[in-house]
C-alpha cells in the first residue's frame, strides 16, 4: 500500500504547479479538482446538485459552474451542501485511483481543501504551499481572469496560512519556482528515507 502524501494550500498558493512537478519525476497525484468536475458529470450527482440549486444551474444539461460558484462562494451554507453531494463522490473516485496506483511507494492527493474537508485524517503526510495574500489574490486575477471580490470570496471559504501551518508536516513558502522545486526535492528524500 502506497504512503499517501497530501499536498494543499489556499487558492493561488501554487499547489497545482508543485503536483505538475511532482507528475514530472513520475509521481501520481490525485488532483482533487479535476475529480471534482469530473463526478460532477455523474447523472446522479447532477441530479442532486438540480434537486438543491435549481435546473436553471443548467444549460442544456451542462452545469454553468460561474452560476453555481456565486451561489456557494456568496453562502456557506449553500457551499456545505454542495460539498456534501461532490465529496462523497470525489472521495469514492480516489479510491478507485487508489486501486491502480497500490505498486507505488508514495502518491500525492492535491486539494486546496484538505483539512476543511477532513480529508487530511485519512494521509501520512501533509505538505502545504503557502504565500503572502495578495501575491495568490494577484496570481488568481491573472490565472482565471476573476474579479477580487471572487477570489476573496473563495479565501474565506478556506482555511487561513496560519491555520494549515499549524497541522502540517512540511511548508513549503512558493515565492519562486526554482526554491519551490528544491524544497520538494529535500522533502522526497527525508519521505523517502521515512
Ligand atoms: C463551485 C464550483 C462549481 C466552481 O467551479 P470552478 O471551475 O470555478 O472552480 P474549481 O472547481 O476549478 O476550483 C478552483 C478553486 O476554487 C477553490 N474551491 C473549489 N471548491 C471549493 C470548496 N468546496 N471550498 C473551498 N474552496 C473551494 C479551490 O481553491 C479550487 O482550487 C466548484 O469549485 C465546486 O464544485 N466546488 C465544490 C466541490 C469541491 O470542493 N471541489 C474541489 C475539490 S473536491
Ligand atoms: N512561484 C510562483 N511564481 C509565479 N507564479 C506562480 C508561482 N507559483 C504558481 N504560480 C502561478 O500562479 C497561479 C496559481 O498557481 P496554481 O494554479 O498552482 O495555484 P493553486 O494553489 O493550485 O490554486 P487553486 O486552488 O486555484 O487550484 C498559476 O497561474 C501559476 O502558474
């Protein structure tokens, strides 16, 4: 059985770029957004994501996620009901994953949500990215063209810095690339040896 390695950090801290570099040394990582559009597809997921928000989420059965991403990044509570129908089916997904990676010595789950989900109980290890606030705000605004108010929306839906620090095993602070990947390399080789 493979050690599970998770990887998190607030939106536009990097955490996705660092799995790209970890899928370059020919790790798997489990990227946890794109399971999460992807059992979004699932009739039945779909079918309960109209049953709580509405057909009108919908054009031509395909989701409009800017629509459903105002709804839950405007109310908490409509963003626990959406996590209550995605998570269970992302969480079946990474088992499934799971199953075809059990060779391998280590695997990586990414997720920006790793300890809001509690999905950290379930790793040996968390490594979390983090960097200053405005410096993920701007990489936000220039990665998805949002405007400031969505992408502070979507931060106070997530843990802070200090937050995930505190529970992590490792913190990697992403301010440039090349540190970034160095500081990767130092932690696979004390995961290696561990
Ligand atoms: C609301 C949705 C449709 C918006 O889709 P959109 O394409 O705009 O965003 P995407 O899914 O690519 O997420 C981009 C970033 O938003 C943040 N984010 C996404 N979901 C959540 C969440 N439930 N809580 C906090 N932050 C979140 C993360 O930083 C994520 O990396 C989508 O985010 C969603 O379905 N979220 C709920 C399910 C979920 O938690 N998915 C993420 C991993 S399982
Ligand atoms: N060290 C860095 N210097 C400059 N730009 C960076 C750095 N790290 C990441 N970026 C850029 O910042 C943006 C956000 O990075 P990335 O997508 O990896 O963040 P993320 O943590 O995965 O965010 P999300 O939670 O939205 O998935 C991307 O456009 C990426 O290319």
């Amino acid at each position: 059985m493979p050690k599970i390695i998770g990887l998190t950090g607030g939106i536009g801290s990097g955490k996705t770029t660092i799995a790209n570099y970890l899928v370059s040394l020919g790790f798997p990582v489990y990227i946890a957004d794109d399971a999460g559009r992807k059992v979004m597809q699932e009739t039945c997921v779909i079918d309960a994501i109209k049953e709580k928000f509405g057909a009108e989420i919908f054009e031509d059965n395909v989701l409009n996620r800017a629509k459903l991403a105002k709804i839950v990044f405007d109310d908490p509570e409509q963003l626990k009901i959406l996590n209550a129908i995605v998570h269970p089916a992302v969480k079946n997904d990474f088992n499934n994953w799971l199953e075809q990676h059990l060779e391998s010595s280590l695997v990586f789950y990414e997720s920006a949500i790793l300890f809001e989900s509690g999905s950290y109980k379930n790793f040996d290890t968390i490594i979390t990215v983090v960097a200053p606030l405005e410096m993920r705000i701007a990489r936000v605004l220039e990665r998805d063209n949002a405007t400031r108010e969505q992408v502070l929306n979507r931060i106070k839906a997530q843990w802070t810095d200090e937050q995930r620090i505190s529970k992590s095993d490792f913190v990697i602070e992403n301010l440039n690339i090349d540190y970034s990947t160095q500081k990767i390399d130092e932690i696979l080789k004390i995961l290696s040896i561990s």
